[in-house]
C-alpha cells in the first residue's frame, strides 16, 4: 500500500494541471476579442496540391493583426481554391469594394456550392443571412438570384450569385440552411422565382389572390388592383386603380427667370407672352 506522503505527490501535479487549465480557459474567455482566426502560413501549398490536412487554424494575440481583418489575400487564395474544386458549378470569383468574396455560379450549382461553403472546415459559412434578387428585363436571364452568406467562427461574409429566367426553376436549400424558408416564399412573391423542392412555396407579402410580381421591372408601379372597405357589403373589394388626378403635359421650360445674367429668355415664351399681352390690349379695345 501507497503513503499518504506518496499519494499526495500524485495528487499535486493532476490539481496543477486543473488550475492550469482553468487559468488558461480564463484568459482565453479575456482575450476571445482579440482574436485572429487565419489560414496556414503556407497557404500556396494548400492551394497547389488541396490536401485539406495542410490547413490549420492560427490563432494570434497581436492586436495590430486582428484590426486588419480581413486578409484580402487569403482570401482571394480561398476563391480560387474553392474555383479548382468546383469548376463544374463556379463560372468567376471576385472580390468586392468592401472586401467580401463573390462566387458567381451556374444555377444547377446552388445546392452543392452552399453545401461545400457552410461544411467545409476553413469556410464555415453557416449563416445564411438572406435571399434577394435583382432584375434586368434586358438580359437572357434576366434575374439574379443572390445569397448573403456568413461565418461566425472567422468572421467573414461572402456572396453567392446565380441567374435564371421566368420560367426555370432553381433547386431550394431549405434543407441546408432554415431561415432559406421564408426568404425564398419573399423572392417567389415579389420576384415570380420559383424554387423546386420548396416545403411551403407561398405568397407572403401580397395578399390572397394577388395576381403578379410587384418587383419586375414590367410591372405598373400602380398596380392593377386598390383595395377599399364597402360600407354596403360590410368587407374589404377589390377594384382596379383609377388615378384620380390626370396626367398633365408639363413644360420643362419655365417662364420665371432665374439666373438673368448667364441665360437669355427661350424665343418661344417671347413670343407667347408678346401675342399674349397684344391679345389682351385687342380685347381691351373692343
């Protein structure tokens, strides 16, 4: 049988090693602000031969370091990395005014993009923060579907961008990404973009039976419908839209003067107010 001396020393460097550890998971927890989450210090290498057990995470207390974040070259090295993976779907990859990473992808390509960019370790972007589109009546396709993308754990955002037309579906990512729900049901009612596999594709800021997409460019910024109470019918009717005040022809040249020194009066007015004022001195006449 052990000492009680004996077992003491036993004891003594385990209750280090929780002191320790405490101390040092305190100072983390003070330090978390400062913060720096990077790539390898050789990313060339990682990038060249994409072997993923190459890439680590450094974690650097310089504050210095962390209030230059992001790193644009990272993470244009990143773009081009996720680029040689995906070349199938990945059609360019910029980087904006504002320093986020921009993926410009075929629409078949939604799904399997945003899959690799919210699960893969050194991308993390499991936030989708939201789904909007844009559009060009002009193109070939012309809307533009974009998703705003996040990471907390590096603290990076990134946009991805699609195209389709009125007619093609593109693939829901309600299955990776909840809060994709109600920003895909906003895009099908304003937009008319319909997304396959979506649980619930309904209208949700129209109302019932609202008929069109009130963000294309081809629809009348007044509608086709007003709404009002009927006092007979004791509910709310549906009418087309009078606009009560008729359009005018308005003359973008004005009479009054306002800068007499640096433009002469347009001849026509001149005239106008010429045969104006003879007109009224004839009628004073008669």
């Amino acid at each position: 049988m052990m000492s009680s001396s004996a077992l003491r020393s036993l004891v003594r460097p385990a209750a280090g090693l929780v002191v320790g550890s405490r101390a040092l998971v305190a100072r983390s927890r003070v330090l978390a602000p400062a913060l720096s989450r990077c790539l390898s210090d050789q990313p060339n290498d990682f990038y060249k031969h994409h072997q993923a057990r190459d890439v680590i995470i450094r974690r650097t207390e310089d504050e210095a370091e962390c209030s230059s974040y992001p790193d644009t070259d990272r993470l244009e090295k990143f773009g081009q990395y996720v680029a040689t993976i995906l070349p199938k779907y990945i059609q360019d990859v910029r980087m904006t005014s504002i320093k986020e990473l921009e993926f410009l992808i075929h629409p078949e390509g939604v799904v399997p993009v945003l899959g690799m960019l919210k699960d893969h370790t050194n991308a993390q972007f499991k936030a989708l923060m939201e789904i909007t589109a844009v559009d060009v009546p002009s193109r070939p396709y012309r809307f533009e579907l974009v998703y705003c993308l996040l990471s907390h754990h590096y603290n990076a955002r990134c946009i991805v961008k699609t195209y389709t037309d009125e007619l093609t579906p593109v693939d829901s990512v309600t299955a990776l990404f909840k809060s994709a729900d109600f920003g895909e049901r906003e895009v099908w009612d304003m937009f008319g973009i319909y997304f396959s596999g979506h649980p619930d594709l309904r209208r949700i800021l129209t109302d019932y039976g609202f008929e069109g997409h009130p963000f294309r460019k081809d629809f009348p910024l007044t509608g086709y419908t007003e709404v009002r109470y009927d006092n007979e019918l004791a509910r709310v009717v549906y009418e087309p839209v009078e606009v009560a005040q008729e359009f005018r022809k308005f003359e973008m040249d004005t009479p009054w003067e306002m800068f007499p020194n640096y433009r002469e009066v347009p001849k026509h007015l001149l005239e106008a107010a010429q045969e104006k004022a003879a007109q009224e001195v004839d009628d004073e006449k008669k």
